[in-house]
C-alpha cells in the first residue's frame, strides 16, 4: 500500500515538474528564451562550430578569424599592423610585407574583408582586405591564413570602397575615397572642385597563384567613392560605388557634402574598360608604389616598386559609365543574390532606395538621361528606381540577403536590424542593436549563395554591453538567429579593433584544407638549415649570422661565444619540428623587435645589436613540452676591441 | 692630462681584453651528491624491472600502433638506408646520435633491444606508444621526461630509417 503511495506521489511529482517545464518552455518566460538561445549559440567543448566569420580590425590594422554561432575567437591575423605575438612586421622575412612608397608603414585601418569566388560563390581559397589609410590592398592565403600579398594602390587616398572582388575573383577592385590631385602634386586646396580626381583602381588576380596586378584605373570626377559591390549574375561585369560630397566641396564636409538632395551611385562597365585597357586603351602614367609579396617556401616577402600605371578616362569609353541617382549621400551599396537589385542606404534617409539593373539598362538604351557630370550620362531617377523601402528607421548603413528573397539592413542612428521582402519591398521584422550598429554579415550574404541562418551586427557603441573596462571598451557584436520569419537575438560578444565589414563562410570550405605545417624538405630560405649539424655561426664584418634550429626542447647551438659590442647579429632560426601546433618562440635580452613565433618546418630572423658586455639570456618563449622551461641558452658578449673566437656549441 | 688619460685607457682596455680573454676559474658548484642514478628511474613502483628502459631487451614486445608485422629481409637494401639516413639527418638528429646517448637514446645496436615494429611505432606515433607501451613510458621517464617529437613521417619513411638502423 505504501508502494502505491509513492508511485502515485511520485507520479504526481513528475507530472508537476514536466508541467513546469512546459510552462517554462512557453514564449512567455524570458529564462525559457534564454535557454534555447543559449542551446543556439552552445558549441559543446570538444565541438567546433558551423561557420567560420572574418571581423575586420579596423583601427588594428589586423583581421580577426571567430566561429559561429558560439562567436568564440580563434585567431588574429596580422595584415597591415606589426605583431609582436608573432613577429609579424618585426622579422627580417615579414618586414618588407609592410613597405610603401611612403617607407615602412607600420600600421593602418583594415575595413573590409571579401572571401574569393567562382561562379559567384564563396569558393574558400583567399580573403581580400583592404588598408584605408596608406591605400593598400592585401591577399590572406586561408590555407595558411596569413597575409601573402600586399599591393600599393597610387594615386588613392582613403581606399574605402575596397577590397570588393568580382563574381570570379578577376579582380578585387579599390576605389578612393578622398579625392586627391592626380597626379600628386602641390597645389592649392580650395581649387579641389573639377581638378581632383576619383581613381577607382582594378587589381587582376592570378587564377592559379592569386597574385596581384594593378591592371587599370579608371579616373573619375572629384566626388567621394565610398562603398562599392560587384555585379553577379547578370549583372556580372559591371561594379557600383556609393558617391557622396558630389557637391566637391573641400572644407567642412559635415554641411557642405549634404547639400545635394541626391548623390550617385556610379555604375561601372568594367568588361567593356578591360577590352578597351587590352585593345591598347588608357594612358601610362609614370607613378610610385609598392608590391610587396611573401614566399611560403623561402618564409621570405620581397617589396618591388613599381613605377606605372595604366588610368583611363572614362568618357573616351562609350557606354563605360553612368550615374544612378541616389538621396541622401549613399552609404552601403549592395547588390542581391540574383545581381537584380543595387540597394542604396541613404545614409541621412529613412528610406532605402533599390535601382533595377534590367530599367537600368532599358534607360541606358532608351537614352533616359537628366544631364550629365563632367561626361558621364546621369540616369533618370525614376526610370532606374525599382523601388524604396520605407522602413521607418533612420540611418540605413549596409545590407546583406538570404536565399529566400529577404534583404537584412543596418540603421545606425535608429540601432537596429531591418528585415524587408525584396520585390514586395515590405518591412517584415525589425530588431535593436547594441548600439549603433554599422556593417552586418550573413555568410555568403555578399555572393549568389547566400548561407541564410545567422547575421551577425557589428556595432560602434557597447556601453552597458559588458563589465566595464575604464573609458575604452571593446565594441560589441550581436548574432540573430534568421532561419525563421522573426529574427532572434540569440547572441552578444565582444570584438577586436573595430570591426567594419566581415565575411564568413561555412566551416567545411576551409577547415579540411588547413594548412598544419610547413614541409622541413620544401624550406628554402636562404639562411635556413635543414638539420641540426648544419647549425653554425658565421661573421662577416660586424654582421654575425647565426644559424639556428629548435626542437622540444633545445636551441641548436645553445652557448655562442665570440659576440662583440657593436655587433649586428641576425638569429636565423628554423623549427625542426614537423607535427601540427608545436611552434617554438625566441627572445633574447636587449632585443630591440618582438619576440618570434616559428612555426614547424619556417624559418625566421631576428635581428640583436648587444650593447652591453655580458653573458645574455635567450629562451624559447611558447610553451612547448614538459622542459619548456630548459629551452634556454646563453650569448657571451665581449667589448669591442675583445679577440675572443667565434664559438658555438650544444652540450658540450 | 691627456698623456695621463691616454695611458689609463690604455691600461683600461688591457684588463678588458685581460679579462675577457681569460677563461674565469671554474668553480665546482655546492658539493651534495647531485649526479642523477638511472636506477632511480626503476625504483618507481610501477615499474617491475631493475634494468633501466634503454638497457632492457624487449624484442618481443612490437609496441602499440599501426605496424603489426616486418619480415627484415636477411640482405640489407642499401638505397633504402641511405634515404634512412638522410631522413635520420633532418628529422632526428637533433635529438639522437647514432653513436651515445643525447636527449634521446643512441641509435646503434636499436635493433638488439627493440624489435622492428616497436622502433617503427615508436617514429609514427609516439604519443600514442608513451601512453600505452610500458617501455616507452619508462624511457621517457629516463630521459627526464624529454617527449619524443612527431615528425610526421610516412609509413615508407619510417621503413627506410629502421633499414639505416640495422646498418648501425
């Protein structure tokens, strides 16, 4: 009897605690929403995660790789900016990664990121960034996920509306911002109205090694060449740049660049310019820029300085180039899955406005044209517009699409997530950022196939996001769940630098093809060794070379003699290892760089000048094996004039 | 004045080179026993053997991996050694010498101590053998518990190197 009691309690129990937990499952309870985003976003340990996303770095100058959904971050890629986690910018072999006509360059502003495409499709193989300050464009190997290439781009200033690459990775394209005196040259600012230009710069890439080539420039009028995307599909072949400041003026551009009830966007045929460009087109323009590109088998980048370059007026190119008329000084200017649509972001508009490239070619045809800008035909307005998006937000930055026709755009001044039908034009959702939210990113939301199960919100402000951290705080990014008809915020995490634009892609694309080491017997770097008995230290003037190796856990040699004041020794340093994550570190006191971090297989160099007489320290600085703490060694410096022998020796 | 400090820098830079040109009395450090007993190793009470891992015959142990079986050929394949021993040079060297103990064991007279297959399993996956082979986990407490590295070698390649070892 008793053992009915208990079942019977027991029943009831149960029943109570399942009714709870229905109850907590209702949409009602704000733990239950809690939970079940938190199942979202949970990528248990031991899990990897769906997507990978490429942040920008903005003011880092570097890029930064997360996972989706979990937002955890994975790596920082040193691009623009030194790193001394790596050496990156700091080491003989990556130094020259960083030269610029203006000399050595140690930093810039990273904006964004464009993952490589065939047939229009994220096909994994490189992502292309752009530098904003000193104009440079970088390709990053997503094997190796480092910075293989960086081209100089001349005759730019501000290189905002870049590094957008076409729908075959032809060619990553690079539009000025700030227009400049082309060429540079000294003259009076306020004379900028019809003598400066816009250069929108084309930079080919190899289909097989991805190296770069600035091919043209095509030289527009003075405006400012702000946001840019690539047509696809059957717009494929054109490119449009969002143009504010066609007012030109030169001088308090908060007023004077908003004058204009509508600026362009400027439509750019460029297989008709590539024609003209190989048929013979365009001038030679004697010019100054740096190629600097990186070797993964000497571990070695080389600058080369160019010193021409092809620019083309566009009004010698019949049907080359046309102007849209946009309102309120676009911002965005992004173009849908189908290639259809280019959405306008009226950066101080509620509205979106949405251009048809098929009325825009029937307008080309038609000759529908409102007058003209220093040559170009400018459309008219009502015969390219497809439709406007009256969103009620204000502030719309950047969009990105799904693949089910929905379009996903940011509204800064209003902080939130618009989601509207394309077509239809219909506001479907809306939802708040955290604060002030620039670029989003939908995986593939920049390419004909769109991988529409998150965007990810980059915001300007965080406030109250986090714990505070004094007066600078990391900014704040958010995830939405947009698989359903609602968008859910299911996520907030903080990010690195300020992050403009991201790409992202799914993980399979590129985690099977990471790279894990550098082949010992590809190692052709000029001061490499191949094995520990070719270690040596050799002098020539007051330059010492000494060739290194390092495996768990020693330095091969680990006692060098012989070293002078005044010395210039260069640590040529290979790592012996040859298994997936086991880098070695070295550091040496009074080391005027980094650190470097070698990766199995690379070699890499470091350069020391002794001051002082001693016997000075120098260890492996990444914890590498049970004896980490062994991995040391000692240099002997001798006084000038000293007549000690070059010496070096391991465990003797 | 200027003789004076002419001649006192003179003097100044002898005993630099003085000094620096000496090598300084060797001091023998503090006078405790220090010197490391390889018994010790044994002593631990896990193991069941006296003799230390690098002196213990194991041959019929094969180790734990993906090399079951080698037949050795009774002629050695010369070619195949001596790709072995280029393999030996790059990949190995840093820590064995064929010749005395380093930060590993010495290389020659492997194969009268281990059989084919231990030494082969030893190359290909030495996390994997220190985890699970009694042996290799009492060597890596010999040698101060200095783990060997992976190279990431082939199965082929792993041959060729165990063809230079007979030639030792």
């Amino acid at each position: 009897m008793k053992k009915i009691y208990y079942l019977i309690g027991g029943l009831l129990g149960l029943t109570l605690v399942y009714m709870g937990c229905n109850r907590a499952a209702g949409p009602n309870t704000n733990g239950a929403l809690a939970s079940s985003a938190a199942e979202k976003v949970y990528v248990a340990p031991g899990e990897q995660d769906e997507f990978y996303a490429f942040l920008s770095g903005g003011y880092s100058g570097n890029l930064t790789v997360y996972g989706l959904p979990s937002g955890r971050m994975f790596k920082e890629i040193p691009v623009f900016s030194q790193f001394p986690t790596s050496g990156y910018g700091y080491s003989e072999e990556t130094k020259p990664m960083l030269n610029t006509s203006h000399g050595f360059i140690p930093w810039d502003d990273l904006h964004h990121p464009d993952i490589s495409q065939t047939n229009g499709e994220l096909d994994g193989r490189w992502i292309f960034v752009n530098g904003n300050n000193t104009p440079r464009i970088a390709r990053i190997s997503l094997e190796t996920f480092e910075t293989e290439e960086i081209i100089e781009i001349p005759n730019s200033g501000g290189n905002h509306s870049s590094a957008f690459i076409t729908e075959n990775t032809e060619y990553v394209i690079a539009g000025t911002r700030f227009a400049v005196p082309v060429p540079q040259r000294d003259m009076p600012i306020n004379e900028y109205k019809g003598n400066f230009k816009g250069a929108l710069s084309f930079i080919s890439v190899a289909p097989e090694t991805g190296r770069l080539d600035l091919k043209f420039q095509v030289l527009m009028p003075g405006f400012n060449y702000d946001l840019s995307h690539p047509g696809r599909g059957k717009s494929h072949g054109w490119h449009f740049f969002s143009t504010y400041n066609t007012e030109e003026a030169n001088t308090l551009m908060e007023v004077n660049s908003s004058q204009n009830d509508k600026d362009f966007i400027a439509a750019i045929n460029w297989k008709k310019i590539e024609d003209y460009v190989n048929n013979g087109g365009g001038t030679k323009m004697a010019t100054n820029y740096a190629h600097n590109v990186y070797s993964h088998e000497t571990h070695t980048g080389t600058t080369t300085m160019k010193k021409e370059v092809v620019t083309v007026d566009p009004t010698e190119i019949e049907g080359a180039v046309f102007f849209l008329p946009t309102p309120k000084s676009p911002h965005g200017c992004d173009v849908d899955p189908s290639g259809e649509y280019i959405i306008g972001s009226g950066k101080l508009s509620a509205d979106l406005t949405v251009h048809s490239f098929t009325k825009m070619l029937a307008a080309i045809e038609g000759e529908k044209f409102d007058g003209e800008a220093y040559g170009i035909p400018i459309l008219s307005f009502d015969d390219v517009m497809a439709g406007i998006v009256k969103s009620g937000g204000l502030g719309p930055l950047h969009t990105e699409f799904d693949a089910n026709g929905n379009a996903y755009t940011t509204f800064f001044i209003s902080s939130e997530v618009v989601k509207w039908r394309l077509e239809t034009w219909d506001v479907v959702d809306r939802k708040p950022t955290f604060y002030s939210v620039g670029h989003l990113m939908i995986p593939g939301g920049n390419s004909r196939k769109p991988f529409g199960k998150y965007v990810v919100a980059m915001n300007k402000i965080t406030k109250d996001r986090y714990l505070p951290t004094g007066p600078e705080m990391e900014h704040s990014a958010q995830i939405y769940d947009i698989s359903g008809e609602k968008m859910e915020l299911i996520y907030d995490f903080p990010t690195h630098g300020e992050p403009h634009y991201a790409a992202g892609c799914p993980a399979e694309l590129l985690a099977s093809k990471s790279k894990k080491i550098y082949r010992l017997d590809e190692n052709k770097h000029p001061y490499g060794i191949n094995n520990p008995s070719e270690a040596r230290v050799e002098r020539n003037g007051k330059e010492v070379h000494v060739y290194m190796g390092t495996i768990r856990s020693h330095f091969t040699p680990d006692n060098i003699e012989g070293i002078k004041v005044g010395d210039k020794v260069y640590f040529h340093i290979t790592n012996h290892e040859q298994d997936f994550d086991v880098p070695h570190g070295f550091s040496i006191l009074g080391q005027n760089t980094s650190e470097l971090l070698i990766m199995p297989g690379q070699t890499k160099t470091s350069v020391w000048e002794p001051k002082q007489v001693g016997v000075w320290p120098f260890y492996c600085t990444d914890f590498c094996s049970a004896l980490h703490q062994e991995m040391q060694g000692y240099v002997r410096v001798s006084p000038a004039n000293s007549n000690i022998e070059l010496s070096w020796s391991l465990g003797e | 004045m200027k003789i004076k400090f002419t001649i006192s820098a003179c003097l100044l830079a002898l005993l630099i080179v003085g000094c620096g040109g000496k090598t300084e009395k060797k001091e023998d450090g503090f006078s405790v026993e220090r010197k490391k007993s390889t018994e010790q190793a044994v002593e631990t009470p896990e193991s069941t053997n006296e003799v230390p891992a690098s002196q213990r015959i194991t041959l019929d142990n094969k180790g734990v991996g993906q090399i079951k079986n080698i037949t050795l050929d009774p002629e050695i394949d010369q070619e195949m050694a001596t790709s072995g021993g280029e393999l030996f040079k790059t990949n190995c060297t840093a820590c064995h010498k064929t010749d005395r103990r380093f930060i590993g064991p010495k290389m020659e007279g492997i194969l009268e101590r281990r059989s084919p297959e231990w030494v082969m399993n030893m190359i290909l996956d030495p996390q994997l053998m220190v985890e699970e082979d009694r042996c290799a986990k009492d060597l890596l407490v010999e040698f101060n518990g200095a783990a060997m590295a992976n190279q990431n070698l082939t199965v082929e390649q792993t041959r060729s190197l165990l063809e230079f070892f007979r030639t030792l």
